[in-house]
C-alpha cells in the first residue's frame, strides 16, 4: 500500500499458470493483494480454481479461472490470447503450472518422460512465446523452477531435474531477448513447500526438512512473496536471475 492508498500493481494484470492450489493459489491470491486484476489457469480442480478467483474478486480486483491443459499448444496460445483480450492487456506472466514424476533413469517410461518434458519445459517456453506478443513493456516473467534444478540430492530425480534445470537457460534468453522492452524475466527456485502434494507432515517430510539449512518446510505465502517482489517495481532492475527461496536447501 503506498501513501495514497494505491497497492503496488494497481492497474496491473498477472496470468498465473497452475493457479488452483498450492504455490500458484498462494502466488495468484498475493498479486491480487498487491493490487492485479489475476487470471489463473487449471486443467483439473475447477472448484478449486473458482474458489481462488472468487477471493480475488472480493477483494475488488477481477479475478478468472479459466481452464487450459499446459500440454496442448493450442490451449496454450489460446488462454494466453483470451486472458489479453478479457483484460485489455497483460502485464505478468508466472508460469508455475508444473508435473512431477520421480524414478530411477533406467524405469522412466518415455510417457512419463514426454510428459514432464510437455508441461516443464515446452509449457513454460510457449507461455513466454504467447505472452512476449501481448505484454506491456516493463512487463515481467517469472518461471518456477525448483532446488533440485541446483542440488540434486538423492536418486530418481533425473527427468525432473532436467526439465526444472531447462528453465535456467529460458529464463536468461528471455532477459536477454526481452530487455530492451524493458521486460524482466527472471527464475525463482522453491525448496521443500508444505502444500497438499507435498506436505510438511507427509512422510517424507522428516527426509527433505533435513537436507535445508534451515530444517523446516516454506509455505507458499514464501514463494508468493519473491515473486511479488520480481513483479513489482523493487525488482525492476532484477533480470535473467535465479532467486532460490529453498530454506538453504542448495548451501
């Protein structure tokens, strides 16, 4: 809130990919907060999606779910073009839409593989693609990668790490690219977050609290508020970066 009542990103609209739960609700709910009309993508939990843009429009911003499989270009571009149009521009793009698939190299199975590399990778670089055409300049990209991209810890995490690490070098070509737009792109990296695929009592918990400094899980409201802080005008100068909120998991 500044001194005349105006929030940080009055005027704003935010697309957040994998908006119905977890670290994108959080993500989604914290922009809105900070003043941006939101649009969220889902491919399933459309109850779930509706209930956090309903938080958005009471607190006096629009808020849209709108349902879009991030492996299907096509849906890709189209929600993309649909979010641009409903809204009369588009300011921030964060891709958090994302799968996780674990197990030993040899026992992947190319579906598996197909299918992280899809949503990981493609997903986030069409995205980027779809939205470079609509997004104001000054305008910013934050992709979600995650810790393993930087310490990959224990066995299995192979495809995940792969198409986490991809992100990496998106995210600098984008900075790159989209600089003299004076549009940010920057890849921020979550370590353990308790959420209700991975909560911080679930029984690997123990395991993952102890490999971070810290010896705790973050919340989303951790994730949501670096991103808040890539997007609004104290990260202006903050570009092609890696941000890790991991709790030291990568010390």
């Amino acid at each position: 809130m500044t001194m005349n009542g105006a929030t940080k990103l009055d005027g704003k609209v935010a697309l957040v990919t994998g908006g119905s739960r977890g670290i994108g609700a959080a993500v989604a709910l914290r922009l809105a907060e900070d003043g941006a009309d939101v649009a969220l993508t889902y491919q399933g939990g459309a109850e779930l999606a509706e209930e956090v843009a309903a938080k958005i429009t009471a607190m006096g911003r629009r808020g849209w779910a709108v349902r879009a499989d991030s492996a299907d270009p096509q849906e890709v571009q189209a929600v993309v073009t649909a979010v641009a149009e409903r809204f009369g521009r588009l300011d921030v793009l964060v891709n958090n839409a994302g799968v996780g698939v674990l197990g030993l190299i040899g026992e992947l199975p190319l579906d598996d593989v197909d299918r992280v590399l899809e949503v990981n990778v493609r997903a986030p670089f069409l995205f980027a693609q779809a939205a470079a055409a609509h997004l104001a300049d000054g305008g910013r990209i934050v992709t979600i990668g995650s810790c393993i991209a930087k310490r990959v810890a224990f066995p299995g995490a192979t495809l995940y790490a792969t198409s986490k690490a991809a992100l990496i070098g998106l995210t600098k070509a984008l900075a790159r690219e989209l600089g003299p737009r004076g549009i940010t792109a920057n890849v921020l990296h979550p370590g353990p977050i308790d959420t209700d695929m991975n909560p911080a009592d679930g029984p690997d918990a123990g395991f993952q609290s102890g490999l971070t400094a810290l010896g705790r899980f973050g919340t989303g409201a951790d994730i949501a508020g670096a991103v808040a802080f890539l997007v609004g005008e104290d990260g202006r100068y903050v570009t092609g970066a890696e941000l890790a909120v991991d709790g030291g998991f990568a010390a």
